[in-house]
C-alpha cells in the first residue's frame, strides 16, 4: 500500500517568499497547494516545481482580503488531511501616512494580514493537534516591535501576527504541533512595487534576499527556534527583549497606581 505523501499549503506563492518557500519545500518532497490572487503565475510556477520535483502541485486562486477567498482556502484545508504544513505568508503593506487611505483600504490591509491568517490557522490547527503533528509558520515582520510614522496599520498587523504566534504557542506547548514566527526585516519582494516605499531608498546592505531569508527561516524551523529573525546575528538581543518585556509585565501586576500617578 502506498504510503500518503505530506503536503504543504502556502499562501502569497506566485512570487517572492512564497515562492521560494515554494520551491524549497518541493525540494523537501512536499507536494504542494499553492494560493494566490494571480492564476497565470501560479500556473507557471506550478508546472516548473513539478518538472524540477516531481511533486505534485496543486494551485488555487484567492484573494485573502476578501471572505469569499479566505472560505475557499478555509475549505480546503478542513477537506484535505493531507497538509501538515501552512505556510501563511500573504501579506501587503502601505507605508504611508495613516490618513492618505480610506477605511476600507485599511480594513482590506488588515484583513488580509490578520484575519486572513488567523481564521486560516483555526481551519487546520484541530486537526494538527488531533493528530499530533504539523507545523504552522506565520510569517511577520521585524516591524512587529517597531512602529514608525507610516507603518501604524502595518507594524500593528504584525505585531498581531507575533503575538497571535505566541499565544498558540504558549497553549500548544505540550503537544507535537509546530508553530514558528518569521520576522523578515527589509527582504527583496515585490511588496515593496505597492508599500509607497522602494528599495532604492533603504540604506546599502540592508535588504536581503528571498532565498536567503527561506532558507534561514526554514533552517531557524529545523534548530525549533519558535521565533526567527534571520538577520539578526546576536540572539542574545532577542533573549533581552523576552527579558524585558517580561519584567514590565510582572511590574504591573500589583494593582496599585504608580506614585507618579497622583491619587486625591
């Protein structure tokens, strides 16, 4: 009897990331579900893995802004038990003053970078920890810790896709199932065409490659890192963070109004 291959699904895979995530996971002999709002590059993308592969690649057009698009990948993830691995890469940005867009574009940005990936994780996750093995990598952004003027709705998007990371991983802790935070800084993906910033304007050195920053997420994923910052040489920074920001939070649980706070 034939023994089941394992599949992976990745959303955002016509280009950038998560088509190098595409690309190194069929080399790991994952066949693959790929989403995207572009057929004609998923279609080229697609025969070109299966060509180089072997593996089986299946593509299916959503827009994850939109319910109708996130129901669709919803289903086929609750549908086929064959992937045990969700990739949630789609994402955009628009780094750009708060008030130059209108609500719904913001509420479209938001969906896309939360809602997308949370109600995504929830359609798979039962099924992870029914059976006690799979991996979820959510992908978010070094802007996650930082927010700047123009990166509000943005950097707030990613530090729910950080904390949202963190909370699962905190409640699944005990169990086999996977779940890795990616926090890309500038990496080279056409993001950047539709953010409002280009590359030519970030500082020399500072952008790294698609290829590059899979394959450190992946080899972070492969050392059980839960979180990833792939450019990030001192881990101990990191460690400080996690440091900190645990002894804030212990600080405010005394329930007493802080003495600079004056109470009649």
């Amino acid at each position: 009897m034939a023994t089941q291959r394992i599949t992976a699904l990745i959303t955002g895979a016509s280009s950038g990331i998560g088509a190098v995530y595409a690309d190194r996971l069929a080399a790991r002999n994952y066949d693959l579900v790929l989403v995207a709002r572009r057929a004609d590059r998923l279609q080229a993308l697609s025969g070109e893995l299966e060509k180089r592969y072997g593996v089986r690649v299946t593509t299916l057009i959503a827009d994850l802004s939109k319910a109708e698009g996130i129901q669709r990948v919803e289903e086929t993830l609750r549908q086929e038990r064959a992937i045990e691995l969700l990739v949630n890469n789609a994402g955009a940005a628009n780094l750009a003053p708060f008030l130059s867009s209108d609500a719904d574009s913001h509420e479209a940005l938001n969906t896309l970078n939360t809602t997308a990936l949370m109600r995504l994780t929830l359609a798979v996750l039962p099924r992870f920890v029914e059976q006690n093995r799979g991996t979820i990598i959510n992908i978010a952004s070094v802007l996650a810790f930082h927010a700047r003027a123009g990166s509000a709705v943005y950097s707030a998007t990613k530090a729910w896709v950080l904390n949202f990371t963190r909370g699962l991983q905190e409640e699944f802790a005990e169990s086999a199932v996977r779940i890795q935070a990616v926090l890309p800084a500038a990496t080279a993906t056409e993001i950047w065409g539709n953010s409002g910033v280009t590359l030519d304007s970030l500082p020399a050195g500072s952008v790294m490659t698609t290829e590059n920053l899979v394959d450190a997420a992946l080899a972070g994923l492969d050392q059980g890192e839960l979180v990833t910052i792939p450019p990030v040489e001192d881990l101990a920074l990191w460690q400080r963070w996690e440091e900190a920001r645990l002894t804030l939070f212990n600080a405010s649980r005394n329930g007493t109004p802080a003495s600079r706070y004056p109470i009649a």
